[in-house]
C-alpha cells in the first residue's frame, strides 16, 4: 500500500484569497528536512514561516512531564510558524518533520516589506484568524466535554479528513502510518484508554488495522461518537 500526499492541513497564510498567497512565497529559500529532524521548536525566534512542497511535518507541544501533544500534521501546502510573522513574537510549539521534506522559506522581513505592497493582506488576514479563534473555541470544547471514545473518534476522523481515501462501500483508509501514541497524542489522553477503545471498536467493526493503516469501517458511527 502507498501512501499518498496529505491534502493541505489549514493554516492562516495558505487561506489567502486570490494569488496573495503565490505571490507571497515567490522567491523564497528553499529548505530540506530529513524525516525526525527538527524545524524549530518552542522557544525558538520566530523569524519566517514555511511552507511545505513535499513531505509531511508534525506540530508538538511537550508538557513539563514530557507527555507529548501533536496538535496537527501538515503537508504539501501546509504552512508551518505563521504566527510569529504576525506577532514576532517566540515559536509556541514544536515542528519535526515525519518523513523527509522539502520546505520553502519565507523571511518575516519579506512578509513586512510585501505587506506593506499590499496591505489588503491585513484585511485577510484578520478574518482568517477570527474564523481560526472560532476553530479553536470548539476544539477546546471538545477537549473540555467530549468523554475519550469521543476525542479518540474526532481524532480517527482528523486524521481521515488529511490522509483518508475511500476504498468502496464507506471504507476509509487513513493513508498514514499513525500509531496509538500519534492518536493518544492528538486526542490527549493515556495510550492505555486509546488501546482498549480501538480493540472495542475493531470487536464491532467500527475500525480495522491493514498493514498498519487503520481503516474507519463504520463512519458515521464514528461521527455520532464525535458529537458533544
């Protein structure tokens, strides 16, 4: 089985209307990742944005504990670290590669000197980030309310919406090699609760395992466990 590119992951700069978006990354530094190489990690200067043309990147937070967070996965299209070219302010999380990857790279001070070309880019930009803190309001109250097997099937569902490909008869391949640690990570509860639930569900075949895919057999039902 072949795993296919991811479609773009959403992020604020790769969201711009018309050619902004072409037109912002001319001209950029290309950039290569082998896979498990760092980008940057939280902390670090925010001093330009990346966008990804190949490959696959995963943005992490790390508790005090060491317990692990992937807050997304982004690929070709994907821009990683736009934040700090609005703010200028440090990394919030972690980028690292998952597979290699080549990346172009976009200065803040280029980001400046064309938004000042075409300051409707503001413009954009504000409203993306609204609808961006209204993503986050219902992802905090999925976190907050959703009981596990809730955020485990959000999470299944996730990762189908970026690397799912229907095979027939409502089956979805997640064409991606993810781990119960990965989805533990993503829905942010112990691997111990993901395993028992993943084996509950492949006992009603909700979802199976080929080839270290998991496979959504039954989506809709999963989308119901999803629903606060």
């Amino acid at each position: 089985m072949t795993e296919k590119s991811p479609r773009p992951s959403p992020s604020l700069l790769s969201e711009l209307p018309g050619s902004l978006g072409t037109e912002l990354f001319t001209g950029t530094k290309p950039i290569k990742l082998r896979a498990d190489e760092v980008l940057f990690l939280a902390g670090d200067p925010g001093d330009g944005c990346y966008r990804v043309e190949e490959g696959l990147l995963k943005v992490t937070m790390m508790s005090s504990a060491g317990s692990e967070r992937i807050l997304n996965f982004f690929g070709p299209g994907g821009i990683v670290g736009e934040l700090s070219m609005i703010d200028g302010l440090a990394r919030s999380a972690t980028v690292i590669a998952v597979r290699d990857a080549s990346l172009s790279f976009l200065s803040r001070a280029a980001f400046e000197t064309f938004a000042q070309k075409h300051p409707e880019l503001y413009k954009s930009l504000i409203a993306l980030l609204a609808a961006r803190l209204r993503e986050t309001d219902t992802v905090v109250a999925a976190g907050s309310f959703l009981p596990l097997k809730g955020r485990v099937a959000s999470t299944l569902l996730e990762l189908a919406d970026h690397f799912g490909q229907d095979v027939g008869s409502g089956r979805i391949v997640i064409r991606q090699k993810i781990g119960q640690a990965d989805i533990a990570a993503m829905a942010g509860i112990a691997r111990e609760n993901v395993s028992r639930i993943l084996n509950e569900w492949k006992r009603r075949k909700l979802v199976s395992r080929l080839s270290g895919y998991y496979c959504l057999e039954n989506k809709a039902q999963l989308e119901r466990e999803a629903e606060l």
